[in-house]
C-alpha cells in the first residue's frame, strides 16, 4: 500500500487528502470510539503486549487502550541524574552546526526541529538522544530532569507515516508535528524535551501545564499513531551510563525502558 500510495501518479493523488488534517482528525475520531474496540485484541496479540500491568482498566475504545496508564516509580531519582523519558530505543548523536541526523531514512538538522536558530546553537556541541517508539511500548512519558520551563513551542505540520518507502519521496521529519520544552536545569542547564508525532494520528497530549518540570512528573503521551522523544543537553553538561556513552554517532540503537538513569551531571 505505502508503494502504490508514495511512487504512483493515483496513489500520489489519493496521498493528498490522506495526509490531510481532516483526515487525520477523522482517523482520530475513529480510534476514540466505540468501534475501534475490536483493535485491541489483535493488537495485543500482534506485538505481544503484556497486560499483567494494566489489570483492572476498561477500554471503551482502541485509544483507551493505546494511552493505557501505569504508575511509573524512577529507578534512580538522585539529584544530580537525569531518567529516560519514556520506553524506546534509543540513539544518540553529537550536535554540531551542520549536523545533519538520520533517523528510519529521514534526514533533519536541530535548526530544522525547533525551527529557532538561537536556540539551536545553544546546543552546538552537546549531545542529542532521539528515543523511538514503537507500537509495543507504554506510549506516557514523563520530564527528564528538573528544572524552570523557559518557553514552549507547538509546530504544526503535516503528518506522514515514517516508515523507509514513505522517507525516500519527502523529507518527512520536518513536515510532522512536534512540541517541545526549553528548560532551564540547575543540574544540566538548559535542556530541550521534544516530542514527534506522525500519521496517521500521531497525537501529542501534553498534560502538564506547569512551568515547572519535575522529574519523573508526567509530560503528556502519545495517542495512536507514530512517535518519538528527543531530548537534547548542552556541551558537558552530562555524563552518560556507559552503555550510552557507546552509542554516540554510532547510528546504533539500544532498547531503554522508561524511568532508568540516563546519565548524570559531569564532574
């Protein structure tokens, strides 16, 4: 279907209305009924999910589902660390001027993600950790450190699936929906929290309306729909496990579970 959809004159016609924000709302609409509930099923058999930790919640609908919510404890919570936002996969890159990030074959710099180039070069020399998920995950996630919340941004953009064969015809992470957080640590300085929502929901709900980040506070989550959590610290701000350390421009991903020490200040 993604060929037919992204390589052919009919399917490159039938794209259009497909990646529209009506199309996109009424997708939503579908999958917050009554009538999404048959997914659920199929969906836990099809990527495995185990239910045991989400015993006594009703699903009224497929969305239900997918936001379902469990109490989340931080493993490490010391002063001086900083947690993996959510469930994932998780990548990390260095970021420089003319970083250019490939991620499922879609290339971005950090100007093109939070479309503010001040900001960017805040960050010139610092680290960038992109966290994927996929539909296996608990899609909450929670802030990553402490700190003030100097400003926010909402980017709306048209969404598009993110699979490899939908990447190779546009540059798709910068036509997809992302809202993030500038926050002012007094551990890390300044850090950015960023969340990526793609087709054909890719909702964002951010539910903390604080100006305040608190670690291991829920930000929001994802409804159905392709997603992904950036977060990004400033030069030596930050010391990583070893085992993240190791993963730096390497391109390689490690599976990360949310709530788990990512790193801690830099002696």
């Amino acid at each position: 279907m993604l060929n037919f959809l992204y390589t052919t004159i009919p399917g490159r016609f039938i794209l259009k209305p497909l990646v529209s924000p009506g199309f996109s709302k009424l997708a939503a609409k579908y999958f917050s009924s009554p009538l999404s509930k048959w997914l659920i099923s199929h969906y836990i058999k099809k990527y495995n999910i185990n239910m045991n930790e989400f015993d006594g919640q009703i699903y009224r609908s497929f969305n239900d589902f997918f936001t379902r919510y469990k109490q989340i404890t931080p493993e490490h919570d010391e002063d001086i660390s900083a947690i993996m936002p959510c469930d994932g996969f998780l990548s990390i890159y260095t970021i420089s001027n003319n970083l250019t990030m490939d991620i499922k074959h879609s290339s971005y710099t950090i100007s093109n993600l939070l479309e503010n180039d001040m900001i960017a070069n805040r960050f010139s020399g610092g680290i960038c950790c992109v966290f994927r998920l996929e539909p296996q995950h608990y899609h909450h996630y929670l802030y990553a450190v402490d700190g003030n919340i100097i400003s926010k941004k909402r980017i709306d953009g048209v969404l598009h699936s993110v699979r490899p064969i939908c990447c190779e015809q546009y540059p798709v992470w910068f036509r997809n929906s992302r809202e993030y957080a500038l926050i002012d640590s007094p551990i890390f300085g300044n850090v950015v929290q960023m969340e990526i929502g793609a087709l054909l929901v890719g909702k964002i709900r951010n539910t903390a309306d604080s100006k305040v980040a608190i670690k291991g506070k829920e930000k929001g989550y994802f409804e159905y729909g392709g997603s992904t959590v950036l977060l990004m610290f400033e030069r030596n701000a930050i010391t990583l496990l070893p085992d993240y350390m190791a993963l730096v421009d390497t391109k390689i991903e490690l599976p990360v579970n949310v709530g788990k020490l990512l790193g801690q200040k830099l002696h």
